[in-house]
C-alpha cells in the first residue's frame, strides 16, 4: 500500500529527520544532507515514484533546505570567530559555480549509480577523517589561494552531485590538505554550504523544471511540501547545535561526525 505526502506517518519522520539534520548541522558544521536524502529517497519511492525521480527530488530538496540552516549556523558560528572568511569565500565561490555542473551531471544518472557514488565518497571521507587530529598543535593554516579555488571546486561538485552541502567532504579536506583545526572546519564548513547550497539549489530547479512525474508543490527536482516539513524543525535545532558545538570536546566531535558518515554510507551503499 502507498504513503501519501499527507499521512501522519509521512509528516512525522519527515519533520524529526529535519530536526535532527538541523542538530547536526550546527554540531558539526554539515548540512545534514547525509541524513536527510537517504530518508527522502525511501519515502518518496514510498509514495510510488519512480526511483530515479525520487533521488533527484531527495537530493534537490535537501540542499534547499540546507541553504536555510548553512546561514543560520554560519551566523552563530560568525558570533563565536569560528569563520574564516577569505578562505569561505574563495572556496564558497567556486563551489558555487561547481555544485550547479555537479546537479546538472546528477539529472542523467540512474538512482543506483547515484546512491552508490554518494555512499562510497561519505564512507572516505570518514575514514580519513578520523585518521585526522581534531585540534592542531601548529595551527598553520594554508595561504595558498588556488589550493581553496581547487578545494572548492571539488566540495561544490559533490555538493550539486548528491545533495548535500558539502560538509563531509569539506570538513576532510580542510582537516588534511589546508591544516584547520576542527572548530574552525566547522565553522568555515557551515559559511562554504551558502554558496554550495544555492549553486546546487538553482542546478536542480532549472534541470527539473517541466519534469513529469513529480509530486505536487514541486519547484523543479525541490519538493516544496518535504522542504517546509524539514527545514522549519531544522532551524530551531541548528542554532542549538551551534551552541552545544562550543562546550564539546573537539575530539568527541569528530568520532561521532566519523559514526555517522559510516552509518549513512554503508546504507546507501546497500551494505546495511
């Protein structure tokens, strides 16, 4: 038997999946698309949409909604100098530009394909991840300006590619190759999803615009309905994120940032 967009089964975990992306979003200084897609993806094909069509809308709805949170968080993070602007914007920018191709490229490729990709790319990041010091006992950041062009780049590609604002693949690389510590990762993370978000954003509107098979109250691949039920949850519990964020010990931080991406990776994967 089908679930309909309005069935209280289908509100409910909709609304406490936004609530909890929202939580991680501003602990962790990710968009919560990890959390988010995977739980669009089952319900929409729930409600007897194609799968192709459901991940595209999964994927497109949650960088919509993490646009929402990204500057909600950035600000709370801007309050606290966990920001580094000049880097942000550089890597903002060109991820901007990045995430738009990355969502173009995710409108022609099947469901399967998607939803291993998007697997396979959080489970590395992981796992490098964790093999990283969450605070550095030199904090030498990177001066270089075309390593961020290129960091950029890369976040926003798979940021448009599958849903999400790029956190999980952001954090890794700022951790790794640009020598941040986890605060300010965080921190600079949430800035660099308000450019990856609304390049991704835009990418899959314009693609999915005049898409058959779509559900009512949809803006091209962004399901109007799931966004309201997602994103007003996730803004009241982003900011309390941000603020828990703050008293954390940063390596707890990462371990339970590590946890997760695991988790969600092996399930879309199919492992689990």
């Amino acid at each position: 038997m089908e679930m309909t967009p309005t069935e209280p089964l289908y509100l409910g975990i909709l609304i406490f999946t936004g609530a909890f992306a929202g939580i991680i979003s501003g602990l962790l200084g990710v968009g919560g698309g990890f959390i988010m897609s995977p739980v669009q993806y089952w319900l929409l094909q729930e409600t007897g949409m194609q799968p192709d069509l459901a991940i595209r809308a999964a994927l497109g709805t949650s960088l919509f909604v993490i646009l929402i949170n990204a500057i909600f968080v950035t600000l709370k993070y801007h309050q606290k100098r966990a920001v580094l602007w000049k880097q942000a914007m550089l890597m903002g920018v060109s991820g901007s530009i990045a995430s738009f191709g990355g969502a173009a490229v995710a409108s022609y490729l099947p469901a399967s394909t998607l939803s291993t990709i998007f697997g396979v790319v959080i489970i590395m990041g992981a796992l490098k991840t964790y093999t990283m010091p969450a605070v550095k006992e030199k904090n030498e950041i990177s001066s270089n300006p075309v390593a961020y062009i290129f960091a950029g780049i890369i976040i926003g590609f798979f940021s448009g590619l599958l849903g999400i604002g790029g956190g999980v693949i952001g954090i890794p690389i700022m951790l790794i190759f640009l020598h941040f510590d986890m605060r300010k990762a965080v921190g600079t993370s949430a800035a660099i999803m308000i450019f990856t978000s609304f390049g991704g954003s835009v990418g899959y509107i314009i693609n999915g615009w005049g898409q058959t098979g779509l559900p009512s109250y949809s803006l091209g691949y962004i399901n109007l309905l799931n966004w309201i039920l997602l994103v007003v949850p996730g803004l009241l519990a982003a900011r309390k994120g941000a603020d828990v964020a703050h008293l954390v010990n940063p390596e707890y931080l990462k371990h339970l940032f590590v946890l997760l991406m695991i988790y969600v990776g092996l399930k879309m994967v199919g492992f689990i």
